[in-house]
C-alpha cells in the first residue's frame, strides 16, 4: 500500500510565505480535488445506488469515521432530517469517541478495532443496513475493524479513503477511493482529504435523498419549518407551486400541513 496522504508536501519553507503566497497555494491545491472525485465517480455512483436501495427497501446508512472525516460525517447527518424531512435514524453516523464528545476531538479512540463494530451492534446493525467506513488513510483500525466484522456477518459497506489499495477499501463492497496527493502540510489531512470528503458526503447525501423524492423539481419540498427564514421561504415556494396569491393564507395552509409537499397534495386532493 503507497500511503500518499503522509507523502511529503512539495512546498518548502512555508514559515517565511507570506499570507499572499500562503492563500494563492493553498487555493491552488484545493482546486485540484474536484478532478480527483472526478476520476472516482463510477465508484461513488456503485456506493449511491447500493444506498438508495438499502434505504428504498427500509434500511439504515450509517457513516463511520474518526477525526476530520467522521465530524464531517456527523454535520452531514444532523442536516437531513431538517432539509429533506427523513425520519431521524434513518441516516446515522457512528463518530470513534462517540458524538456526544465531538468537540473534543479524541483521535486516540480509531485506534480502538473493536468499538466501532460494537458501537453499531448496538444500534442492532444487521444485513439489512449499510455501512460506510470514512477515512483518509484507509487503515484507521476503528473503521477498518467495523468493516472487517460487517463482512463476517453479510452487511453491505462501502468506504471513502484517499490512499489507493489500502485495507478498508480492500474490506468494503463499495470502496470510493478519492487520491487527493500529498497535503500542503505534510501529513494534515483534513485539507485536501477533509475538502473531498465533504464534498463527497454532500453528493452521497444530496443524490440519495433526489433519489428517494425527497426533492421536487430543485425544491426541498418536506424541509421542516424550524425558522422564520426556512418558514417564509417555504410560503413562497408553495405560492410558486399552486399559484396561491395571500400570503398569510399560504402560510396558514403550510403551517396546518407541516410541509410543501403535503400542502400541495392537500391542495390537490381538495379539487378533486
């Protein structure tokens, strides 16, 4: 295994930079991550559609990480239920230290082979479920040992990791291997790992909803009403949808209905 996320960066002195040179490289090196998950993308699409088909079928998705990568997973997770209206638990993410502790960054738990899986026996995985494991390296024992232990027991996985042929993509039935290159700072990979990561959690998530009609047209269409911006924006899309001209009616009727969506079914229905 070539571990090109420890790979020395190919800039030297950094110290004597200037902020200038600092910002124009490190933008230069970002630019680079979209054509690598460019290259990965039948990979990432194989992961999408095992996904949708578990979660289409009444499956759970559980992300599972350490470091950069799991706390990305964790922002991931906690946005859908409000943008896209999926019942909590439907898609999960198990964080090595668990999440409650997220602040603390306790990198010293992926060391831990065996409380990742025992961390998702716990939330009663079984075959009906899918895994994925997420790290940069793709030799994080905590990912890498839920994996090897999903296998032995017939459940679904798939990985995101950044060095190529490494043991967890070797472990996963859906491995995503994005190879972003050496760090600017050597070794630091929630730079270019970490940006490909939220890109690639971002697709994954987004399509997968799209996939499951959680979206109508370009519209969140079941986004909770949990403010006043997402509530007047949702007003205003129902308005756009049904050609509603009162406001305060629209609002009414959207707030009895709890969604766009069941809105304009009610409004549907009530024609018929």
């Amino acid at each position: 295994m070539i571990t090109i996320t420890e790979q020395v960066s190919p800039y030297r002195d950094l110290e004597k930079k200037t902020i200038e040179e600092l910002t124009s490289l490190i933008n230069a090196e970002d630019a680079t991550v979209s054509a690598a998950i460019q290259k990965a993308l039948p990979a990432v699409n194989a992961l999408i559609h095992a996904i949708v088909d578990t979660l289409h079928r009444g499956g759970r998705m559980f992300y599972i990480g350490a470091g950069s990568g799991g706390r990305l997973s964790v922002l991931d997770v906690i946005e859908l239920p409000t943008t896209y209206g999926i019942e909590k638990g439907k898609v999960n993410t198990i964080l090595a230290g668990g999440i409650a502790r997220l602040a603390e960054a306790r990198e010293e738990m992926e060391d831990e082979p065996q409380a990742g899986w025992e961390t998702l026996q716990d939330e009663h995985i079984s075959p009906a479920d899918i895994v994925i494991g997420i790290s940069a390296s793709g030799t994080t024992p905590f990912v890498l040992g839920a994996l090897t232990m999903c296998r032995q027991h017939g459940i679904p996985t798939g990985c995101i990791v950044s060095n190529p042929a490494s043991p967890i993509a070797v472990a996963a039935d859906y491995p995503v291997e994005v190879i972003t290159g050496p760090e600017f700072i050597t070794g630091s990979t929630r730079m270019k790992c970490g940006t490909a990561q939220k890109m690639l959690l971002d697709m994954i998530s987004t399509t997968a909803m799209i996939q499951l009609g959680r979206v109508e047209d370009n519209q969140m269409v079941n986004v909770l009403l949990i403010n006043d911006k997402i509530t007047d924006r949702a007003v205003r899309m129902l308005m756009e949808k049904t050609g509603l001209s009162d406001y305060a009616a629209a609002r009414q009727l959207l707030l009895e209905q709890g969604s766009v969506k069941k809105a304009v079914d009610h409004l549907q229905h009530s024609v018929q």
